[in-house]
C-alpha cells in the first residue's frame, strides 16, 4: 500500500478523499478511527484529530480533504480538476458552496448535540446551507455540465453528492430536495453509482 487514510465512516470529507482514491484506482490502507473518541495515534497523525488524513509510507501525514486532493491531481496523473483556467475556477468555485454545506451540516449536527442548543446558531447554520442549495440549484440549471454525470462526474459532482447524501443523513428536514428539481434530478441519476454506494455513511 502507498497510503494510509484515516477516516470516519460519516465525515463527508472523508469521504470526498475516499471516492477520489477509488475513482483514481489508487490503494490505500483504510485506518477507521472514532473522531469522537481521538487516540494517541490520530493526534500524532493531525494534532487538530480532523479527518481525512493521508499518510505516506515514509511517515508524513497530510490532513484537510482540498488539500489531499490538490497532491492526489498532481501526483496521480492531473485527472482531479481541468487544465484550463476558467473552467478549474468555476469548477473549485462549485465544489467549495458543497464542501460549505458540509460545514455547516457539520455544525449544525455538533450544534444540536449540546445540552442546551443555541437557537441562533440553529438558524444560522440552516440559512447558510439553504442559501447554499439556491447558488447550486441555479448552478445546476445554467452550467450543468461543470457537473457532470455517471462515470463522467466531476469533482463538484461528486462533492454535491457528499453534500446531499450527508445532509440527509444529519439533517433530513433540509435533505429534502423537492424544493430543488435541478438538484434532485441530478442526484437521482447518479445516487446509485457503486463507488457511492461503497462509501455510503452508515445511519
């Protein structure tokens, strides 16, 4: 194996990292690990215990989902982004709104995990993503074709799909993409791919 990953089963970003290895057809030594329960060996990997973590066979760990995948396009053949500017821009610029739902997904589920949950920041958290949702659904219907489809998905295609499937996972009253036709249609033409339902975060 040339890597290791540590991983949770439900981190999108994780996620985002795992499906790019497995599209890319590149091995690597899965290392499941609790991010709620950080041992010894995860502080060590990323003293900040976040997940994804690509480490290599010589020791040297790389942490954060954008930046593994920046070394994965220019290590495993440039297959990650497009070589022409523009499209790359608008193409980071689509799978950055899905990587901020993520984010805010993320902190909405951390939110609503506390004793006493703060209203406001419930809100906030849940505009962020709606708002989010709006931009991608008006993506989705002018340029759906940074997007892609099937074995052709792009990175912000594969990102949406981590965004939509771990938002119905956390947070299902936002998952509900009926108020989204773009976005749904998109989805349920490409949810059944093997390497989606490979990596599927358990319930």
């Amino acid at each position: 194996m040339n890597y290791q990953l540590f991983y949770s089963l439900r981190s999108p970003f994780a996620r985002r990292i795992r499906l790019a290895l497995l599209r890319l057809g590149v091995p690597f030594e899965p290392m499941v690990i609790d991010v709620f329960k950080p041992t010894e060996e995860l502080f060590k990997a990323n003293p900040l215990a976040l997940v994804p973590i690509l480490r290599f066979q010589d020791g040297r760990t790389l942490p954060d989902s954008a930046t593994i995948l920046e070394y994965l396009h220019e290590s495993h053949g440039q297959k990650i982004w497009p070589a022409q500017l523009d499209e790359r821009f608008e193409m980071r610029r689509l799978s950055t709104l899905s990587e901020g739902i993520m984010t805010m997904t993320v902190n909405l589920f951390l939110e609503g995990l506390r004793q006493h949950p703060d209203p406001e920041s419930l809100a906030e958290y849940q505009d962020a993503i709606l708002r989010t949702l709006v931009a991608l659904e008006d993506s989705m219907k002018n340029v759906s074709g940074h997007f892609g489809q099937g074995t052709q998905m792009t990175q912000p295609g594969w990102d949406l799909m981590v965004a939509i499937e771990y938002l119905q996972l956390r947070a299902s009253h936002l998952g509900n993409l009926d108020r989204f036709p773009a976005l749904k249609g998109f989805y349920r033409l490409n949810f059944d791919l093997d390497v989606l339902r490979q990596t599927h975060p358990p319930a």
